[in-house]
C-alpha cells in the first residue's frame, strides 16, 4: 500500500493539473468568503476604506469581466509557452526529461495562479445585483479581484523570466545534478545496511525446501519497491525473500520477482500481498533508481556529442555533474544485500547496486560516443582523477583504473594528431598517479 501511495505522489507532483486544481479550490472558497463579508458588513463601513473599491454595479462588473478575460487569454498564453519550452526540451535533451519540467513547482503555481485568478472573479460577478430596491456590490470582493490582477502582472513577468533560464542547457544540467543527488542522499546515507556482507546460503539454511517464486503480473519498468511491507512480511511469515529484481529493471509478466524460503509458509493466496510491495509502470524514475538519475544526464551528453548537435560544452558539464556524483559515491558506505530484522534475523536479500554497475552506466556510453572528440576525452580522465583523489575501496580504485585505460585506449585509436594523443596519455597518468597516492585503507 505504502509503495502505491509513493508511486501515486510522484504522479501527482508531474502533472500540470494537480497544484492549479488546489489554487482553483482556494478561490473558489475564497470568493465565498468574502463575499460573505461584504454581506455582512455594512456598506458605510466598507466605503469608509480608501483601498476599498467604492463604484457601483456597472463600474463592479466592467472590472470583474475584463480581469477575468484577461486572466483566462493569458492562461492559454502560459499554457502555450510551457508547450514551446517542452518542445524544446525534449527534442534538444530528451523526451525523458519532461518529467522533470512538468514536475518545475513554478509553472504549476503560475499556471494555477490565472486560472484562479479567473474563477474568482468570474464567481465574485454572480453576485452583483442591480434590481431596483435589490442593489449589491461586493466592495471587498472586487478589490481583492484587482489585487489578484495586479499580483498576477508580476506572475507574468516572473514566468518569462522562469522559461527563459530553465530551458538554458547549464540550468537543465543542474536540475538534472540536484536530482541525482536526492536520490543518492535516499539510497546512499552515510551508514546503511551491512557492509559487504555475503548472501545467505538458503539451499543449507532449508535443504530440501525449494523457493516459492513470486512472479510479476504485468509489464513494466519497477520503480519503488516497499521495503517495509516486505519486512513485516518476512517477519510475520517467519521466511527469507530473495530479491532478483531492482528498480529500473523492465520486468516481463510472469517473470520472478523474489524467492521465498521455505515455500510452504508462503500459500499462493498471499503472493498478491507480496506482488502489491512491487511498483510497475511505463518508464523509469529516479525515486529509488539512482541509475536512472545517472542515465539522465549521461542521455544529455551522449545527445549533445551527436552529429546533428555536435556540442561538446554541454557534455562537459554533464561530466562535471557526474564527477561530483561519483565524487560522494566513493565515500558512501553502499548497502550490502543482507537485511536484517530488529532480532538481527535475516529477512531479505536484496540485489544492491554496487560502485562498479553506476560507473559502468555513467563512463561506458561517454566513452564510446567521445573517442573522436579530445576536449570531452580530457575532462572525463580529469573527472576519474579527482574521483580517483577520494577513492578509498580496493574495488572502487580497480574499476576508475579499468575506466581510464579503456578511455586512453580508445581516444588513441580515433584521435588523429599525435599532441592531443599526448595531451589525453599525459591526463591518463594523471589518473594513475592519483590512485596511487590513495591509501586504500578501508572505510570504518
């Protein structure tokens, strides 16, 4: 259940109509409200306000009808120009990351500012009344429809402004940045899980017990599994699941999910309460995929360093990020497979992501679609360097050397003048000169 409330969430702060529904709420109840108040209040006492609106029914009405035809011209004009930007987006860095301009909480709210904006005044009209002996102004209401005008001016200005820098290559990369970031602060605190443990031997553990196998039931990219439930589970059922998937994986119907051990205490009426802990959907998110974040960024520089972009500045800022990502991960304790029980009874092995499989997505397609291009080649041997300069794991320094010779070597195939064949050798012994200055002292 938990997973699903996470999956819906994440849904909820992508869409364009969540937010301006919630604003258009609030001025639908705010209308009332105030025009409640200028009911109940009397009309000299209103009229005594100098920053009260104080004109009659014609002048009430001709205000309210063309804030609101205002407003709703506009809110198709925001609407047009967040397309445009998204069109843009999408065809310069990527149709995958949409998400994260649709989820910009500054389009939402001025996109829901106009829109309320424009049922309030459109609600505030309906009460004006111009019977003879049957005659109301709402003065307070109206003021505050020009209020909502006047602070909607700013909005405007304020939403150019927002577009004009959040389509800006550098800004997307940044976003981009701190996004991955949240991710590796989710999954990768400073202490988590146990270190370097080794899966259990179930076959010793149960001889003669064969797994249970809870497999999918629809297609799908995984993107949350819900620890928790699978936790209480093992823990109520008194068994040990086997995870062989993990978020970003696509995962066909039918195919395992997790082992159970031993099977018998697993009936098959209760896999669909394991299945439910296992969140499918069309596409990957970065919400417990810290590969999938890396991906992000690796899409926009592999894009940027395509024919038909050519731009290698923007791949080296993809890098830059992506240094000081890797940068954090080799000083982060990663969490082994074993998980454990307040009892310290093994109830779930995992399959943890490791240093090796996030650099292998990172540094492989940057090799491959670098080789002929001697800036980008450079900066990444200089990224694994100041990489290599915080690296403390045996493991972690063996795959950053593994990565830097497979880059000289293909940088010394494809590039074709000897200086810059020179300039990338003398970067590569940068790298190994790096690694060797590292103690590789284990972290406690």
């Amino acid at each position: 259940m938990r997973a699903q409330i996470l999956k819906y969430w994440d849904l909820v702060r992508s869409s364009f109509w969540f937010l301006p529904s919630l604003m258009a709420a609030a001025a639908v109840g705010l209308s009332f409200i105030t025009v409640a108040v200028d009911q109940s209040a009397t009309q000299q006492w209103l009229r005594r306000l100098d920053w009260v609106y104080n004109g009659g029914t014609e002048g009430a009405s001709a205000v309210l009808q063309t804030i609101a035809g205002s407003m709703i011209t506009i809110a198709g004009v925001v609407f047009s120009l967040t397309l445009v930007a998204l069109s843009l987006a999408s065809s310069q860095f990527g149709p995958r990351l949409l998400r994260n301009f649709m989820r910009d909480t500054a389009n939402q709210l001025v996109l829901g500012t106009f829109i309320s904006t424009f049922l309030y005044c459109l609600l505030v009209l309906r009460t004006i009344r111009r019977e003879e002996g049957s005659v109301f102004v709402p003065h307070l209401s109206v003021t505050l429809g020009v209020v909502f005008a006047l602070a909607s001016l700013w909005v405007l200005i304020y939403f150019i402004h927002h577009v004009s820098v959040s389509i800006q290559a550098d800004e997307v990369i940044a976003r981009v940045g701190a996004e991955l970031d949240d991710t590796m602060n989710r999954l990768f605190p400073e202490h988590l899980g146990e270190d370097a443990d080794e899966p259990a031997d179930l076959s010793r553990r149960h001889e003669g017990s064969p797994p249970r196998v809870v497999s999918a039931g629809s297609d799908g990219y995984l993107q949350i599994v819900d620890a928790e439930t699978l936790m209480r589970f093992a823990q109520d059922t008194d068994t040990v699941l086997h995870l062989v998937r993990r978020p970003g994986h696509y995962i066909v119907q039918g195919t395992p999910l997790l082992h159970a051990t031993p099977a018998d205490r697993v009936p098959e009426d209760m896999q669909q309460q394991l299945q439910r802990a296992f969140v499918l959907d069309n596409q990957r998110t970065a919400a417990q995929d810290v590969e999938f974040a890396i991906l992000q960024l690796v899409e926009i520089a592999t894009r940027a360093l395509s024919p038909g972009i050519n731009d290698p500045y923007t791949a080296i800022a993809c890098i830059d990020r992506l240094g000081s990502a890797f940068c954090r991960l080799a000083q982060r304790r990663f969490p082994g497979a074993c998980r454990y029980d307040d009892a310290r009874q093994l109830r779930i092995i995992a399959l943890p992501y490791t240093f090796s499989d996030l650099a292998d997505a990172a540094f492989n397609p940057l090799r491959n679609y670098a080789r002929g291009s001697v800036e980008v080649t450079i900066r990444l041997l200089e990224s694994i360097a100041v990489v290599a300069s915080v690296t403390t794991r045996a493991a972690d320094r063996a795959t950053l050397q593994r990565h830097a010779g497979m880059i000289a070597r293909g940088a010394a195939e494809a590039l074709p003048e000897e200086a810059d064949r020179r300039e990338v050798d003398a970067r590569h012994h940068a790298v190994r000169q790096a690694l060797a200055d590292t103690t590789g002292h284990e972290p406690a």
